[in-house]
C-alpha cells in the first residue's frame, strides 16, 4: 500500500514551538517507522515544501493520506479531505471529545 503521511503548514496566526526552533514532524516519523516495511511510505512536509498537496497526491498516488495537525489546524485539514477526495480520520484526546463537530458528510 503506498502512504502518504503530512504535516500541514501552520497557521500563520497560531504561536507555535515551530516560530522559535524547526522541529520534525516526529509523531509521522514514528508512524513511518512501523509501516515503512510493509508499505510504500513516504512523509510530506508542507512546513518546507513548496509543491502543493494536490500536486503531491497526484504524482505520488497514496492508497492512504495521514495528516498531522494541532487543535488549530482541525478545519484546515477537512477541507484538504474535501479537497483533495479522501477521508480523514481524526485521533487524540480532542478529537474523541468533539468527534461530532469534526465528522465531515461523504
């Protein structure tokens, strides 16, 4: 299966670790460490890459999209899935709290 794992850019209004220091997408790098043997995996950083996600999604063809994102970043990524035609999945403590206003209508 070929995956797609990425981290979003920040938002421009959001104070983050990221306007002090770069720092890896460490939660898709541990992601990758598990599936990389089995799948075809690779990570999207859109902190610096300047390619657009649809363009990525097209060259690269995933059977699987993971997104990264802070609390902030929640409406972000649903248009991507509206976007871009793949389901999004949300996870942490947040998203189990609020999970009806995340649900997007497929």
């Amino acid at each position: 299966m070929k995956i797609l794992l990425v981290r979003p850019p920040r938002i421009k209004k959001a104070i983050t670790l990221s306007d002090f220091m770069f720092s890896e997408p460490l939660g898709l790098e541990m992601i990758y460490g598990v599936v990389k043997d089995n799948h075809n995996v690779e990570i999207y950083d859109m902190v610096i890459e300047t390619k657009s996600l649809s363009k990525k999604i097209k060259e690269f063809k995933p059977n699987l999209v993971g997104v990264t994102s802070l609390c902030i970043d929640v409406n972000m990524i649903k248009n991507y899935g509206i976007k871009n035609i793949f389901r999004i999945l949300f996870g942490s403590i947040k998203a189990m709290g609020k999970y009806i206003r995340l649900m997007i209508k497929s």
